[in-house]
C-alpha cells in the first residue's frame, strides 16, 4: 500500500448520482479521483492536545476513517487533508499539529480526491493517470458513450481498457490490454445493428435490469430498471476500486478496478484491469461479473517474466480453498478474537503468482453480522466490509484495508 487510502460512496454528502444515463460514470470518476467533492463550511474548531474537533451547523455526512481537505483557514498548517479519527452527527474529530485554541472562522471542508490526473478528455470519454505514476505509469482509459448501432434504452456500462502510452483522448496506437490482434479495435468499437449489435468488451456495468443479480442470464437489450444505484470507490495514489451496485436497491455491486501489484519476482509493479468480460450481443443471455467470478478475467499488459500479455488473461486466487465469493461461510468466528484475513492473489496466464492486491482482503470467517460501510477496528488498522456479488446467485464479503488509525 503506497498512500493515504481515500473513500467515497453514494451515502456521502454531495455525492453524484449513478443513474441510467451514459457518463454518469465518468462523474463518478471525476469527483472521486479528480475533484473530490461535497463541499460544507465548518463554524468552529476547537483544538486540544493535537486534537482537532471541528463543528457543522448541520449534520455532516461524513464518515469514520474518510479523509477530508480544508481550505480558506488562516492557518496554512489547517489547510491540508485530515483523516477522520471520530465523529458525532455535526462534529469531526482529527489530529493536527497545533497548540491548543479555539478557532472561531469559517473554515470549506470537502472529502478529498485521490488526487489523480484525467490527462485527456472527450465526450463521455476520458484518461486517467495515477497520482504516483512513478508506481503506476499506465493510463486507464474510459469510454462511458453510447455507440450510434447500441439502443439508448439498453444496459449501461463503460468500455474499459489499460493504456501503456497515450497522447490524446483517441491514441490507441500502443500496447493496450485487453487487445486482439484479430480485431483490433474490439475493446472500443460495435458490431451488428439491433438486438444482434455487440458493443465493447471489457465493460464496467452500472446500470441494468433488476433481475440481473439473481437470473440465469440477462440481456443487455432488456430495459433497464429506472432509479439511482449505489456505489462505492476506494483507492490510494496508485490503485482503485469501484463497486457499482447495477441494480436498485438490491445487492448487485460488482467489483471493478484499476491499478498495480508488487511484483516481488522481478522487483517492479505491474498493472491490472478488473472488469467483466462480456464482448457478446446484446441478445444473448449473459451473467455479469466482476473479476473474483469465475467467468471474469484480469487484463494484465505484462506477466511475471515481464514479458507482454496483454493478448491473454490473468486471474485471481484466494487462500485456502476459499470460494470466489470471498469468504469461507462455513469457518465459524467466535467473540473477542482478532479479525482473520487472506489476500487475493494475481496470477498471469501462465499460473505463475504475480502479487497481493492492494487494500483488498478475504475474510477467513463468516461475518454476516458486521454491516456494510462501517468502518471497524482490529490491531490498530481501520477495515470496512462490503457485501457484493462476483456472480449471479453467489455473494460474497470484501474487506478494505483503510489504513491506521494513529
């Protein structure tokens, strides 16, 4: 884990909306990687001891273990990113380095992006760049349009893809993954006109029917279940994940994301790209899933010998005989032991292991009673669950490493 590990969902003040509308994604994106956003005014801090409690007129939405960035203080040293240690409706606690005082002004404070680059942008188009591009000098590029053959009325979702190089918003001319040298342009383009069109390949879906998250198969030519969706974005300078949960009000995330591992063979990181791998028509019956299904893959531009992959698939592995779900329900937990956690795994398309992911973690007990997006203390580090589905008719729990909370 290379950074200040930053997160940002639906719940939040100000967030935007995940919606059925191409580019709600990119909004998405923009806030939380760019921009950051739900700017609020705080009245008051009091500071003592190196601790900092700032007060809002009004309830704050803010949440334990985010990280906020103050601006318009007269003190250049409150002027800075803070993590949230504690809270109470309209109140934040923090540690800052200043003597003890009240500060009586009115002080913006929004939640803090993760402090990315979106180098080039089009429409409901877009590339983005790591914060630490010296870990992670790839380019993520975003395709959140509608192509003219894809009905407006079908599924949303943006086509996703891992850049070595990139000049401008369509430079697609070096390495990318996922890429078929057969048709180069598959990853971007459509196919086909109607129910028959295929657009895309590796996609992010955010919006579809409701039935999707328990049927056998949905079509991307069904109409899409009208409504807000939630979602749910972590990441630090050189990776992130995003959950869009497709359906309304039902438990549909998926777990999509961009960033590196550690490669502790060969001493370097290299780049991955979760998404689902869908470069099927819009009439036929498919299941979405994220990459810790079994019908997922990883795209990856280099391997474990560093050699190119980006024409072939990663994958990921979990840690005693796990299921793909992310957790082992049937391994009990009792009261007043230390939380028990696994990593994933990326493995190349040789099978050889690559790397632990960042900030993610399996569970290695049923934790069915701990609720979603609350952040927990074990051992000094904060961790935050999400229940999620890999696969249609399968859920499974995520758990983020948010960092320490000294």
């Amino acid at each position: 884990m290379s950074g200040l590990v930053k997160w940002f969902t639906f719940e939040d003040f100000g967030a935007p909306e995940l919606n059925n509308r191409q580019g709600d994604l990119i909004n998405v994106l923009d806030a939380c990687l760019i921009t950051g956003f739900g700017v609020q005014t705080i009245h008051s801090i009091t500071i003592e001891n190196g601790v900092a409690v700032a007060t809002f007129n009004s309830a704050h939405r803010l949440s334990q273990f985010q990280v906020v960035e103050l601006s318009g203080a007269s003190s250049n040293i409150l002027n800075a990113e803070f993590k949230i240690l504690g809270l109470t409706f309209n109140t934040i606690e923090f540690l800052v380095d200043l003597p003890d005082q009240v500060i009586a002004e009115n002080i913006s404070c929004r939640l803090a992006p993760l402090g990315w680059s979106k180098l080039f942008n089009g429409n409901q188009k877009a590339v983005y760049q790591a914060k630490n591009s010296e870990h992670n000098p790839y380019f993520l590029r975003i395709d959140d349009s509608r192509d003219a053959a894809y009905s407006a009325s079908y599924a949303k979702f943006a086509k996703v893809g891992i850049l070595e190089s990139c000049n401008d918003i369509d430079d697609l001319t070096g390495v990318q993954a996922p890429f078929d040298p057969g048709s180069p342009n598959k990853n971007w383009t459509s196919t086909g006109s109607g129910s028959s069109v295929i657009s895309g390949w590796f996609k992010w879906y955010y919006a579809v029917a409701n039935n999707a998250a328990t049927n056998s198969g949905i079509y991307e030519s069904t109409g899409v279940t009208s409504g807000a969706r939630e979602w749910l974005l972590v990441g630090d300078d050189d990776t992130f994940y995003i959950l869009p949960n497709f359906t309304v009000g039902g438990n549909g995330y998926s777990l999509y994301g961009f960033g590196i591992v550690e490669n502790p063979n060969i001493g370097n990181f290299l780049p991955f790209l979760s998404a689902s791998n869908r470069n099927f028509s819009a009439g036929t019956a498919l299941s979405i899933t994220s990459a810790l299904g079994s019908l997922s893959d990883l795209a990856m531009i280099k391997n474990d010998s560093n050699a190119y992959q980006n024409t072939v698939f990663g994958s990921v592995k979990l840690p005693f005989g796990i299921t793909s779900a992310g957790s082992y329900n049937t391994f009990k937990h009792g009261n007043g032991y230390d939380f028990l956690f696994g990593p994933f795994y990326m493995i190349d398309n040789e099978n050889s292991f690559v790397g632990e992911f960042p900030i993610l973690l399996c569970s290695l007990y049923q934790n069915a009673n701990i609720a979603d997006r609350v952040p927990v203390v074990d051992n000094g580090r904060a961790l935050m669950k999400l229940t999620f589905r890999p696969d249609r008719n399968l859920t499974g729990r995520l758990w983020f490493d948010l960092g320490g909370v000294d």
